[in-house]
C-alpha cells in the first residue's frame, strides 16, 4: 500500500517517489508531475528552484525500486501537456513568410563555413566580414521568426556533416538564445562562436576524421586536440574576444566535469559553453554519420532528457531546448490515435504536444492523394486527435523532406 506524506526538501532521500512540489513544476528543470528520485544532483536542482517542501509517495520496498529503473519519458508530463501561458518573445513574422529568405541564408551560411574551413586547412585566416555578415543575417530571421530557420535544421547531407552541422548548431543555439531573451550583440556572440565551433577539425587528418566505427583510445586523444587547436586558430587569426571562443573550448565539457579538454564543472564554464553543448550533442545525433545512423529528433530529445537528469548537461538549458524544438520537432513522422499517419509540420510553443501535422496516410495505410493540413491545436472534429507514436521515418518509408522541402533540398 502507497500513502503520501509530506516532507522537508532535507529529508528527501534518492529512491523517493516525489507526487507534488510547493511549487510549478515549470519552475523546475523536470518534466514530469511524479518523479523517482535517483541522485542526489535531482534534490539539488529541486532546492536551487526554491522548493521546501513537498509530497512523497511511501511505498512498499519492492514496488519502489521498480520505479527507478523506468527510463523517464518526457511526453508523460504535465507541465508540458498543460498549456503555457506565456511563451518567449512572440514571433514578429509568419513562418511561411519567413522560410524563402531563411532557405537563402542557411546557405549563405553553409558556403561561408565551407570557406572558413578552406582558408584555416591552407593557413589563411578566416574572412571575418564575412562570417559577421551572414551571423548578423541569421540574427534577423531568428528574431522575426525563430521557427523557420529553425526547422532547415533537419536538412542534412551524410558527405558535409561538418559544415551542415556547423550551421545547424549555431541556428540552434541562437533559437536558444532568443527563448532565453539574449540581446542582440550577445545573440551574435553566440552565433558567430557556435558557427565556428569545430574549425579545429580541419587540423585533424581526414582519415580519422571520417572513419567508419569507432575510434581506438590513441585515435580519440587525436580526435579530441580539436577543441585546442580550434580556440588557437580563433584566437591567433580572428582577433575575436574571450566570449567567442567559448563555444569552441567548452563544447565538449560537461557539467559535472567528465567532458574534455579540462573536464571543467558547471562553476568554471560559460552559458555560452554549456548551450553549445546541449545543441552539438543534439545536432550530431539527429544527423547520419559513417558510424550511426541518424536519430529521430524525438529520441534524440530523450536522450538529452536523460543526460540532464544524470547531471551531465545543465537541466535548464536542456528544458528550455525542448520548448524551442518542441516535442515533435519539425518534420517528425507521427502516428495518431486515429491509425492516420503525419509529417509534423509547425510546433506549438505554447502547446508543445499538439503541432500541425500534415496527413499523409488515411488509417489504413493509403498514401492521401493531397496531403491534409491539421493543426492539432484548433480541432473542432471529435474524437480529437493526438499524437500517439514516433515513427521511423525509414520504416514507414516516407522522406518528410519530400512533402516539406520541395525547394530547399
């Protein structure tokens, strides 16, 4: 038998299973109204939130350390499904409105990498007007609508990861910023650092760059002397300040001091540091590589979830992510309760469980001759319908791209 009990944030022991905080659970990394605790990091967070106290279920041993082993899903939280009342900085522009000169400038960006790249491979500095040019463009479109941009993300090309993902990462972390309500000059900061991230990859000899399977221990000390050599090429021909380089040192690092070069902890890195870490970690597992196959964005997010409640990346950042991608981010495959198949094609921010979906499947598996726009937000039909399933866009056989894209690809 369960009974609940209300306790002191100091008696809270790992094992506990928390029913309800004296607070929002918005106003907390966590995702979920029910939680098991299963670190001591978990009663830290809860206590820098401000909780005191709270509302544990005690249990009978057996059935409580069943519910540690559960791997924490965020769809099944409440603070998400409940609507938000305020979402960050409203968006300025439609997102079709945006999308055509985002299309222009996430590919002004890409050459514009591939160029810093050349330049750094032969010895030549980076042409900073440039980069300071088209960062400044990205500011724009981000401002005016975060979503567009934001959603060319997904386009990724297996031959030029390291350019895509470049640009990809410092999309991504100026989306962060922006939810975050950074300025201007510091959104341009932040980009220009995450844009330049992995320069230090051009020092490193293309056959360990692009091996297929794992590195050896020998090959992976060569691997990691990116980041070093990295922050010496932005520091030796840039002429750009400390905050810049940030993201290139720190990317790699992790809270809890068990990243690299310096295995730093949360008090001796930057912001700058720990969002490019959140997104360069989501970025490379969302995209094919000659080891792996590329995540959905969906697992890609529980994986970062997951990260964060074991105190490797800062749980702040990682919930705020999710907020800017949204659960289903942009080109998604979804299963809805009605058996009909989607595409995701515009997220909610306010509303990250029900984003448009583009029907492309009947229940029955036919393919719809002219796919249907749903916003899953304003249904008037009953039964509503919800999302109930991630497909594997390989398995269901469908490329978003094709019903996305048209234009960008």
């Amino acid at each position: 038998m369960a009974m609940n009990k209300r306790i002191g944030i100091d008696e809270l022991k790992p094992g506990m299973l928390v029913e309800q905080l004296d607070r929002s659970w918005l106003d907390t990394p966590f995702f979920r109204h029910k939680m098991t605790i299963t670190s001591s990091n978990q009663i830290a967070q809860l206590k820098a939130c401000g909780v005191r106290t709270l509302v544990v279920s005690i249990e009978e041993e057996h059935t409580a350390t069943q519910t540690v082993n559960a791997a924490p899903d965020i769809t099944d939280d409440p603070a998400f499904t409940a609507p938000k009342e305020t979402v960050s900085v409203p968006s300025m522009v439609g997102l079709e409105e945006e999308l055509p000169l985002a299309r222009q400038t996430y590919q002004a960006a890409k050459t514009i990498v591939q160029n810093a790249m050349h330049d750094t491979r032969l010895g030549r500095a980076i042409n900073m007007d440039e980069v300071n040019r088209v960062i400044s463009d990205m500011s724009d479109s981000i401002l005016r609508n975060p979503d567009a941009l934001t959603s060319l993300t997904r386009l990724k090309n297996f031959d030029e990861y390291t350019f895509y993902h470049s640009v990809n990462t410092s999309i991504l972390v100026m989306s962060l910023g922006r939810h975050l309500e950074f300025d201007r000059t510091t959104l341009h900061q932040i980009g220009v650092g995450s844009l330049l991230h992995d320069i230090g990859k051009t020092k490193i000899p293309t056959e360990i760059l692009n091996k297929p399977g794992r590195f050896k221990p020998d090959e992976m000390e060569i691997m990691k002397q990116h980041v070093l050599r990295g922050v010496e090429i932005l520091s030796t021909t840039t002429g750009l300040g400390d905050s810049y380089l940030r993201p290139a040192l720190e990317h790699h690092e992790r809270v809890d001091g068990t990243g690299y070069p310096y295995r730093r902890v949360r008090s001796e890195l930057s912001q700058f540091g720990m969002m490019a870490a959140v997104v360069d970690i989501y970025d490379a597992m969302t995209s094919d590589r000659c080891y792996h196959k590329g995540q959905a964005a969906h697992e890609a997010l529980q994986f970062l979830y997951r990260l964060s409640l074991e105190g490797h990346l800062d749980a702040v950042l990682v919930q705020q992510f999710i907020y800017v991608v949204g659960l289903y981010p942009v080109g998604s495959v979804v299963e809805l309760n009605t058996g009909e198949t989607g595409i995701v094609k515009e997220v909610h921010h306010h509303a990250p469980l029900a984003p448009v979906v583009l029907l492309i499947k009947s229940a029955g598996n036919t393919v719809l001759s002219h796919p249907k726009e749903l916003d899953l937000v304003a249904q008037v039909e009953t039964p509503h319908r919800t999302i109930a399933a991630i497909l594997d866009p390989r398995q269901a056989g469908i490329n978003p791209t094709d019903y996305l894209d048209k234009k960008a690809a």
